[in-house]
C-alpha cells in the first residue's frame, strides 16, 4: 500500500505540479534544491565530505567535478548505504551470469552499466528511490493516464527492480532478454501484445523488419540505451507509422526523455546541468542529481556530448532542450591537421551525415577509426561505399584535416552484449 501511494505521489506530483513560468523560476527552484540537498547529503558521504571540505554549499557550481573513474575508485566511501564495491560487483556479477536479477543487499537494489565507455559502473538504488522513479518515469513517458491499461515490452541487456517495479494493476511489465534469440524475443512478443515497446534501436529495427511475422499494434515505441541515429528513426517512424520516443537513462540517472511532441528535454525537475561546451551548441553535461540519496551524484562529469537546442518547444516545458545524443566523447575522431601542427575534432554527428547525406539507398552503416590514418566504413549496398567515401573526404577537406586512408569492408559483426555505435573510434591517442 506504501508503495503505491508513494507512485501516486510522485506521479501527479511530476505530471501535473512541476510547472514553471520562465526559466529564471526553474533554475532559481533547482538552485534552492540543490543547496538544501547538498547540506544534507555530504555530510552522509565519507568522501564528498572530504572533497567538497570547507566549500559553500551555495557556489556549488564551481564546486570540483568528478567522473565515472573516481566514483567507482572511491564507491564504497561515496555511497550513503554503506555496501562495498567489492560486494555490490559480485552481486550484479552473478547476476548478470544466473539472469536472476531480483537479489538485492539491504534492499538496495544493484546495476551494473553495459561499460560502453571502457569501464563498467555500479549504481545503487533504495526501494524509496525505486519507487519515486516509478511514479515520475510513468509522469514522463505514459501515453496517457496511469489508470489505462497498459502492456510494456522492455528490452535490455539485463533487468533490474528498477524496472519491474513498473508492474501496477493497470500496468504490466514484461522483460525482455537481448541475449536470448530473435526468434524467441520475436514469438514472445506476439504472444505479449505490448501497448508500449521500450528497445535499443537496434533491436527496434529487428522488430520492424519481422512486423510482416507478428501482430502487435504499439501505441508508443521508446528508444533506449544506445544513440538513436536520423537514419534509424526515420526508418522506424515509417515502419511503426509513429513518432518514436526516446529516455536517455545512464548508470548516473534519469536524465532526458521526450515530450509528447518528440522532443528531448533533460530533466532538470530531477537534476542540474552545468554546460561545459566543446564547440557551438555541442555540450559535456555536468550533473548534480538533487534526488538519488544511496549513491549520490554531485558534479558528476558524463562522458556524452549533447547538442542543445534554442527553439522553444510546443509542449511549455521549460527543461532545456536537447536536439539530440551524439554519443560518448570517445567516439569522436581526431585527425591530424593539415599542416601536422594539431589535432582536428570530428564530431560522431558529421560523420553520421556525411554518410547519410551521400545517399538515400543507404540502411545499414558504421564508421570506424581504427589509427589517425585509416577509416573503416561498413554500408549495406556496397555499391554506395564510393559517394560516402567522397562525402567523407568533402567533411574532412572542410575540417581541414589530412585525408585518412578510408576502407571499405565487406561485412559488419553486431555483438549483442554490447551497445550498437555506428560512429567508433578505436584509438587512445587524442
């Protein structure tokens, strides 16, 4: 019963009394939460007592940053709940390994990140925390009341409390395993007949290719875990004759969704972004989560670089919008200046429309830096591999790089334990 009031809570609390004039009333309501968390908090935290010592809590914007190298370097003094890096690994270890993801220590629940940015992360949640993500998740993403009936198909690496505590009388929850076969998700899912179907993309356009297999009719399609590149969304909008949403969660929290206009904004009703730009408009978020208590997360440094955008959104919203993921800011590629004196930054965005750009037969396609001197690229019509090696020498000769060797190859390998990038770098000297 606790449960459910606290869902109800924060779901109205999220869907109808989180409202603001302008801008200037968001973030001065953000900053006063901020401060009052942060009071509270690091003093319940060995080491952001440490760090942030003798530090106002009111210039917290300028307080040091961290990132995912030092949080999990110092996990088991950072977290509130007093569980060991050590215990909480093999936990979500053998989890991963049994596909039990239930167990939990203390009741806090226990994730593991896929590890797509070299080094895996642990996050911790507690039932009070669960809980009020469920109510404000449900606020953001449902298409309609919480009191409709609803069948959620949720498709990920690996399932968590997190997610399961979605179930509701109204609202029913189904897991969906990427390791398990095709077919098998693929029956599965005509035999579950979900209303809402949350996927990868790349698992979104397996679904969309099979369409002619099962009969399911899904009123809302929910991109999640991997980027959601131009070329696939426009596929699957045709193929599910529908807007496709998007959530970009990451092991640091609940960070953007889409509007009812398809639109990406973050949500600062939850955390504060600070903008530490890389070029025009092109962003590494810095968060500072004024909700998650087990784990805190206080000028956290993400590794994504977002592109902002500065038109206003139909929906009122005054959270920033975002125009879209680009993707981790390994993945961007460094070339050698034309004189050899520099390095050149390619954004993973123009590259993806330097290939897109080059031909509209294209459906498939990867791009890979393997050296400074040799580009990968993989295009399903392998007779296209010629106007998108010329479109990429016309993106480098603007950026005026020296031109890469730039090879085709033949086929593409999808692990399907790891999150699909059609833009990877491979190298580490920047």
């Amino acid at each position: 019963m606790l449960k459910t009031i606290i869902i109800l809570y924060y779901y109205f609390k999220t869907k109808y009394f989180m409202r603001f004039a302008d801008r200037a009333a968001l973030l001065k309501w953000q900053n006063s939460r901020v401060t009052g968390f942060l009071r509270k908090y690091i003093a319940k935290s060995g080491y952001y007592s440490r760090k942030f010592r003798n530090m106002d809590v009111r210039n917290w914007q300028s307080f040091p940053t961290i990132d995912k190298k030092e949080m999990m370097e110092n996990f088991d003094e950072l977290n509130t709940v007093g569980i060991s890096q050590k215990e909480a690994f093999e936990l979500a270890l053998n989890s991963e390994k049994t596909r039990n993801f239930k167990p939990e220590i203390n009741n806090i629940t226990v994730g593991l990140s896929s590890g797509t940015s070299g080094n895996r992360g642990l996050f911790l949640v507690c039932r009070m925390e669960r809980y009020r993500w469920v109510g404000i998740i449900l606020a953001k993403t449902l298409p309609d009341s919480i009191f409709k009936k609803h069948r959620i198909a949720f498709f990920l690496r690996a399932n968590s409390n997190l997610y399961t505590g979605v179930k509701s009388r109204n609202i029913s929850f189904e897991f969906f395993d990427l390791l398990d076969s095709t077919d098998h998700n693929l029956k599965k899912l005509d035999e579950y007949k979900p209303s809402i179907i949350v996927s990868p993309p790349s698992m979104l356009k397996i679904i969309a290719a099979n369409l002619n297999r099962i009969s399911i009719n899904p009123v809302k399609i929910i991109s999640v875990a991997e980027v959601l590149e131009e070329l696939d969304r426009r596929y699957l909008e045709k193929a599910f004759n529908q807007t496709v949403h998007q959530i970009y969660q990451a092991t640091e929290g609940f960070l953007a969704c889409t509007c009812r206009y398809g639109n990406l904004h973050i949500n600062e009703d939850l955390l504060a972004v600070q903008r530490e730009y890389v070029d025009k408009d092109k962003f590494i978020p810095v968060i500072t989560d004024f909700s998650r208590t087990s784990q805190p997360v206080i000028r956290y440094r993400l590794n994504d670089i977002l592109t902002e955008s500065h038109e206003p959104c139909p929906c009122g919203s005054m959270c920033l919008r975002i125009a879209g993921i680009e993707g981790r800011c390994d993945d961007i590629f460094y070339l050698d200046s034309v004189d050899g004196s520099s390095s050149v930054a390619v954004f993973p965005d123009f590259l993806s429309r330097a290939v897109i750009y080059a031909s509209d037969r294209i459906e498939e396609y990867k791009v890979i830096q393997n050296t400074r001197r040799e580009i990968l690229v993989y295009v399903d019509k392998t007779e296209e591999f010629i106007p998108v090696k010329e479109s990429l020498i016309k993106l480098f000769t603007v950026k005026k790089c020296q031109i890469p060797e730039i090879i085709q190859l033949k086929s593409l390998e999808i692990d399907r334990t790891k999150k699909f990038k059609r833009i990877e770098s491979r190298i580490h000297d920047r």
